[in-house]
C-alpha cells in the first residue's frame, strides 16, 4: 500500500495549524499507514487472533479516548465546543462500542472479556499520555494529542477506499473498513480540526510547539498500537 502525500487533497477542511502538526508527524504517519497489520488488515490475510488482541485493546482505548473528550469539554467556555466534545465522547463509547460488540461475537469475546483485560504498555501509556494533556496542557495541547486517532483512522480508510473500491461481502474486515470510509466522518474532522486551529490561535507561541510535539507523539503511539497488535505485546517481566 502506497502511503498519501500530506499536500494531497482530503475531503474535509484542513486549517493551517492541523496542516503544521501534519507536517511536523509526516515520517511517522507515514510509518502508521505503512505498517504491516494495516496492509494484512486491508487485504483480509490478518489472521484473526491479531485482530481479536487489536479490537480488545482499542475497545479499551476508546474508554481512555471518552474520557479524554470529556475532561476537554468541561474546560470549553463556548456552549458549542462543549457540546462537540460531549457528543464527540459520546460517540467514542456508543458508535464505535458497536464495531467491538459484533466482532466480540464472532472472535469470542464479550464486554466481561474487555473490563478484565490487561492494557499491554503501549495502550497504557498512550491512555496516559491523553488524559495527562486533556488535565493539564493548555486547549490546544489537550485537543492536538487527541487529533491524530480519529484523523489518522479517517484518513486511512478513504485512501484505502481509493485503492480498493468496493469492499468484497467476504472480506473477512469489511465492517471495520467501511465504517472509516464513512462519510460522516468528513463533517467530523472538518468540526475537530477547526477547533484545533481556533484553539492554537488563541494560544501563545509555546504552547502551540507543545501542541505540535503532542500531536507527533500521539501519532508515534497509533504506529505503537498497529505494532502491539502484530506482535500481540505482552509485559516484559
């Protein structure tokens, strides 16, 4: 799979700011649409007991991602960006706890599974690195290290969509690749990276090199979470 450039055009809107912190992250989202459990995912030879460890461990992401969202939308003074960042929790939790729900049927696990299971250490320390930045980092900050999962997923499964047209009814991942080629999503990133322009322009200078290095380094993790998944990563000791 031939990874998109970063000047390519994307069907929603992207702000000169969300353009920077692109720019700033390229070798590693580069890496993140390159990895192997992306290219065996797309083409249906991941085996399924990876994609099982994978949709167990980012059912609990998705958790750390709420609350994320949440903590974001009590330090909004508008009504409005208050209210995105609920609903966008909300959907976090309900929308997406829907793709999770029907592959636990079919690979064997249920939410019981999920609450007890073990966070490997890159999913620990990517829900740390949210939550830590949604409480004490500045707006920007807080909203530039939670960009690059929903952006990342979205742009992904549009530049898959160009390469693949239509997912074949037997492709053994055709929910999951079509939910992010959804369109709605569109209206989603245009929402979330407008708010992280508008936040880094009533920020000073430093907290928006803080926010760009915050952004980077969610992304490195959604290459770490891609990877954990491939190796199904275990505690070392």
């Amino acid at each position: 799979m031939e990874s998109p450039t970063l000047t390519e055009n994307r069907p929603y809107t992207v702000p000169p700011f969300a353009k920077e912190c692109l720019e700033a992250a390229g070798e590693a989202w580069h890496a993140a649409h390159d990895h192997a459990f992306v290219q065996a995912l797309a083409d249906g030879s991941l085996d399924s007991d990876r994609f099982r460890f994978y949709q167990m461990q980012d059912a609990r992401y998705l958790e750390a991602f709420a609350d994320a969202t949440s903590i974001i939308s009590t330090r909004c003074t508008d009504p409005d960006d208050k209210l995105w960042f609920i609903e966008a929790a909300q959907m976090a939790v309900v929308v997406e706890q829907e793709l999770h729900a029907g592959y636990g049927e079919e690979l064997g696990y249920d939410a019981d599974d999920v609450a007890q299971l073990e966070l490997t250490p890159n999913n620990r320390a990517y829900q740390n690195h949210m939550i830590a930045s949604a409480h004490t980092g500045s707006l920007v900050e807080a909203v530039a290290a939670i960009t690059p999962c929903p952006w990342l997923y979205v742009d992904l499964g549009q530049q898959l969509e160009a390469e693949m047209g239509e997912v074949p009814e037997s492709h053994p991942y055709a929910e999951w690749l079509e939910m992010y080629r959804d369109p709605a999503f569109n209206e989603y990133m245009d929402h979330l990276l407008e708010r992280l322009h508008r936040f880094a322009v009533a920020a000073d200078p430093a907290a928006r090199e803080r926010a760009k290095e915050l952004f980077v380094l969610s992304v490195r993790y959604e290459w770490m979470f891609w990877d954990q998944s491939w190796t199904k990563q275990e505690w070392p000791v």
